[in-house]
C-alpha cells in the first residue's frame, strides 16, 4: 500500500519519498529490537492460597521451573500473606516474586495498607497495579493507579500496568478510546527510562476468569494499538522496548497462539496460575 501510493503521486513529491524512505529505514531498527523483547509470564495469584496451600504450590514451580527457557521471565504473584514465605521458598529459584496491590505512600497511618518500601523489603520486583478488580470492586481510578505506578518506580519497583475494556465497552466499539483514556492516565508524567522498564497488561474484563479469551487477533489488535500510543506519547524507540502483557482466561492450550502475535510479550495469568502444572506449560508455551 506504501508504494501504491508513492507510484500514485507525481514523481517530483520529494517530501512524500523521504518521509516513506525513513520509515522503510526505521523499520528493520524496530524489528530487531522487537525479536529483542523478554516474554513474561506473571501469575496472579488473587485471593488464593493460604500459607500452607502456598507453600506447596511455590515448591511444585519451583522444581517444575527450575530453569526458565531462554528469553523466558515467570513472576509469582501471591496474596500479601505468603510474600515473606515466598521470598525463602524461591531463594535459588530464577521466578521472581512480585505483589499484588500497593498502596501509593512511604509510610504512615493508613490502616492495612502495604507500602511500596514494605514489599521491596519481602523480595518483590515487580507489582500489579490497576488490575480490573481493583478498578471495580474498590474504585481505582486512573489518577490513583498513576500515583501508585509513581511511587512504585521510585520505589524500585516494577509496576504491571492493568487496562482493559468491559463487555458492554466492546459491544459499543469503543475499546480503543477506553484503552487510550486509561494509559495515557496511567502514565501520566511518567519518564521514558521508567515507562521502557514498566509492563503494560492488557487484560479485556470481559475475558477475564471467564473462560471467553480474546482471539490471537482480537488482542494483538490492541496490543498494536498500545504501542502505536506508546510511541505517541514517547517514541517509537521507547514503545519497542515496552513488554505488553496479554491477560484474560490464557491456559495451557490457548498460549501458543497468543504468545506469538507480534506484539504480545507475554502473560499475565489468573486462574491458570493456581496449578503448578499449568502455569509451567503456559511459560513453556511463551518460546
Ligand atoms: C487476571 O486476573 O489477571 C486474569 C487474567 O485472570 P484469568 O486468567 O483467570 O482470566
């Protein structure tokens, strides 16, 4: 379609040409920095897993995940009751540990909250912010999900970023606009160096613990369409480097397919995570 339209316009359209050849330059940089993207594979583990249900579960993926396969990160995300006990039982393990919620101060008077500084201090790297649920059932906006992802950065954390359109959003056709409105709120005066090592999870609610998953299609089209705005809001250099995250029903037999669009970089994983078995086929499944 780029060269039909270059052979439709007069040949001395100088502008057109070198803006098209720059692209057509451009192109390969991005592709190989593209092959270059890590898979994640996170597992949220929700409100799953007492001490003992969780020990047993971190030793089954500790034996099973014993060594990841190249290219491969898988991340543990269990309730905030089992992260200290996590943190001993991975000691030697290359899965890390990573929390499910923050909330976003250093410390102080804010009865059962969990501060970022307290989850570096039990091994975590990494932290799911905004996830669905906590949009819906506690309020989350994304103005309190962007002081979170803020806090957690300077935190030294990893925030993984959590959008998505409900059902009746698609059926409106307006998915786009509601994960525009969501990112661009999210990282809001977020730098490029911290948004190129932040994860974004897109995870359609209506896919998730459902059992509906979003086609291969279907999700890379948004994928694409977060990246595309990524480079809007950076560059194009800073949306290559980001992992996007595909959540939403991701199991054992679905994850191939999935994990190989082109701008899926991995998984993150509710129900599926809950077995040692399954989360272990869904990170083989990312190679
Ligand atoms: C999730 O909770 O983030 C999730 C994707 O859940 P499930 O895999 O069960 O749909």
């Amino acid at each position: 379609m780029v060269f039909r339209n270059i052979l439709s316009r007069e040949s001395n359209d100088i502008h057109l040409i070198i803006s098209i050849s720059y692209n057509l330059i451009s192109y390969p940089t991005n592709q190989k920095e593209k092959t270059m993207r890590t898979k994640i594979i996170a597992g949220n583990w929700k409100m799953y897993k007492d001490i003992n249900e969780s020990a047993e579960l971190l030793n089954s993926l500790k034996s099973k995940l014993a060594v990841l396969p190249n290219g491969v990160k898988a991340i543990v995300c269990p309730p905030f009751t089992s992260l200290a006990l996590a943190k001993e039982l991975l000691k030697g393990s290359p899965i890390a540990l990573g929390a499910q919620n923050m909330y976003p101060e250093d410390e102080g008077a804010f009865t059962a909250e969990i501060s970022p500084k307290m989850l570096r201090s039990v091994g975590c790297q990494y932290v799911i912010l905004g996830h669905s649920e906590r949009r819906q059932y506690f309020h989350e906006s994304d103005e309190f999900i962007n002081k979170k992802v803020k806090k957690a950065l300077a935190a030294g954390l990893i925030p993984i970023i959590c959008v998505g359109e409900s059902l009746q959003e698609r059926e409106k056709n307006i998915t786009n606009l509601v994960v525009t409105t969501q990112i661009t709120g999210c990282v809001q005066g977020i730098p490029a160096s911290d948004i190129e090592k932040s994860i974004i999870a897109y995870e359609p609610v209506w896919a998730i613990g459902t059992g509906k998953v979003a086609t291969p299609q279907q999700a890379q089209d948004v994928h694409k369409l977060i990246r595309e705005l990524l480079a809007k809001l950076y560059s194009s250099s800073t949306a290559e480097k980001v992992t996007i995250q595909y959540g939403g029903s991701v199991k054992p037999e679905n994850a191939k397919e999935l994990l190989h669009q082109p701008d899926i970089d991995g998984a993150l994983v509710g129900g599926a995570c809950l077995k040692a078995d399954s989360f272990t086929a869904i990170v083989q499944a990312a190679v």
